[in-house]
C-alpha cells in the first residue's frame, strides 16, 4: 500500500481551525420539508450534471455509525493514524482484533434509499458523478456506473511489501482460524468497520501476514494522516471538470480531501448544495443549505 503521495492528506480537524455552531451563513436555509423537496429539484432542474460529495450520513441508515456529531465533533475516540499503524505492532493488532470484529455488519450492509435514488439520478443524467469518503461500497452495490471511493475501499487489504492484494472476507477467515476466541466477542459497532473491542482482548491476537510474502497486510483505506492516492485525485478533478455544481451530502467535510472541492467550486462559481443535519466546514461558502436528513434526496425521483 505505498501510494504516490500527493498534496492532499487526510486529517482531521485538529489541525483546521474549530467550526463554532453559529456561523455566519451566506447561504439560503431552508427547513420546510415541501419547499426543500420544491426548490431542490428546481435547483439539480437548472444546474445539470452535479459532482456528489457523500458522507458518513449517506450510509448511517444501512447500520454503519458516524465519526462526528451535528456540530461536527468527534463522537468516539480518536482513530488510528497511517504512520501508528505502519510503525508499531501493537497498533496494528489492536486495528486488526477490532476489525474482525467490526468488519462482518459493514460486509453484510445493503444500500439503503439514498444510495439507491442518487443511482436512479445518475441513470437520469442528472449526475457527473459520485466522489464518496466511504469506504464500504455501497454505492456501487446500489448500481452507481461513475464513483470515486476517495478513501479507498475496506473490502481488500494489500501487503505493504508484494504489493498482492486480498478480498476481506478471505482475510476475515484466515484471521478467525488463527484466532478463534474473537468468534466469541461481542462489541459496540463503531465507524468503518472498527468495534470497541477491550484492549485486553486485542493484546491476544496473532496478526495475519501475506499469504505470498508473509509481508504486512494493511486495508486498502486511506488513514488519518495518510495521503490520497494521486491517481485518485487526478480521477476525481476529471469528475469535477464535467459538473455544473456541487451536491453534498450526509458529510461534514472536515478533512481536506473532501473539503477542498467546495472551495474549487466557489472559485469557478459553481453553486454549492449542502444536505446535512449539522454544522459542516463549507457552510460559508454553499449557496445553499438543507438541514434534513439525506433520504429527502428520493423524494426528487
């Protein structure tokens, strides 16, 4: 998993300035769920094609928790870092006891409606595309042709020494049969496909090497403090070329990956949609903010 690295890191929001909860707001609020149905459709009518940016609140209602709350703080403890998981051993068995834990009901999610009515609005030709900072692939189990996962994918891993990658779920097995005591653990499901797993029992675990190399296999995702890949990047600048304007939605865009498409489209005065319940980090600069829940976005179809 040694990617190009590029300018854009991810982070959080440690290193941005803190979003205070009564921001200056520039855009138009509406609240009123008919009206937002009303001049939203009238708004995607006039501006075809959009570029998506989707969120942990596209897939909270297919069972996978968020990071962060309304006023875009973080809801659980702080997660791993690239460099922690790369460097240390005892970082890498604690993701990995979590994870095999926390991957089963991210492998098991299905789309739910917002995922399935923005692909019936990428077959309607309203859509450029989908540049999504989930990792668990349910746009693309919901049919959509164009999407970008801007943080990877935790569907595979790849060994940081071969480079071979492997599907999850036979990762899954390999790590049950080395450690069948974690078939007994019950845990809080957390964002990701982490769980709370106690750190007792994730001092247990005996790691799971490359079955070519024996190498260190690490999730095909991009961690905090990790870079974006620069293929992806590349990718998603020839998505934001084709659009008109910029829809985003269930995201908080607190890291920059994601964040900076809104000052792109600022710059280039494309409008800016904002669908999230809460504070996000471009709220000064949408055009337009809904504070409703993402699955308002089927009643357009």
């Amino acid at each position: 998993m040694h990617k190009i690295r590029s300018d854009i890191m991810l982070n959080d929001a440690i290193k941005t300035k803190q979003l205070k909860t009564t921001q200056h707001k520039n855009f138009e609020m509406i609240n009123n769920n008919q009206q937002t149905i009303t001049q939203l459709k009238s708004i995607l009518d006039k501006h075809q094609q959009w570029l998506v940016i989707t969120g942990a609140g596209v897939s909270q209602n297919s069972g996978i928790p968020t990071y962060r709350d309304e006023k875009g703080q973080w809801q659980r403890s702080r997660p791993i870092q690239h460099q922690e998981f790369v460097q240390y051993e005892d970082k890498r068995k604690r993701y990995w006891a979590r994870s095999a834990v926390g991957w089963p009901p991210v492998a098991r999610a299905q789309p739910n409606v917002v995922h399935y009515a923005l692909a019936k609005l990428e077959q309607k030709g309203y859509l450029a595309g989908v540049i999504t900072q989930n990792v668990d692939r349910l746009h693309q189990k919901a049919g959509h042709q164009q999407v970008i996962d801007l943080h990877g994918r935790l569907d595979r891993v790849q060994c940081l020494s071969c480079q071979t990658y492997e599907c999850r779920e036979q990762l899954q097995n390999r790590l049950l049969q080395k450690n069948p005591f974690l078939n007994q653990v019950n845990a809080e499901i957390a964002p990701d496909g982490d769980a709370h797993v106690e750190d007792q029992l994730t001092e247990q675990i005996e790691p799971v090497g490359c079955s070519q190399c024996q190498g260190i296999l690490m999730p095909d995702v991009v961690f905090y403090g990790g870079t974006v890949p620069r293929e992806t990047n590349e990718a998603t600048q020839q998505l934001y070329q084709k659009s008109k304007g910029l829809l985003v939605l269930g995201s908080s865009l607190m890291v920059y990956s994601s964040f900076r498409f809104c000052k792109q489209a600022k710059q280039d005065n494309k409008p800016i949609v904002i669908i999230n319940q809460g504070v996000t980090r471009a709220d000064d600069l949408a055009n337009y903010k809904f504070e409703v829940d993402c699955q308002i976005i089927e009643a357009l179809l």
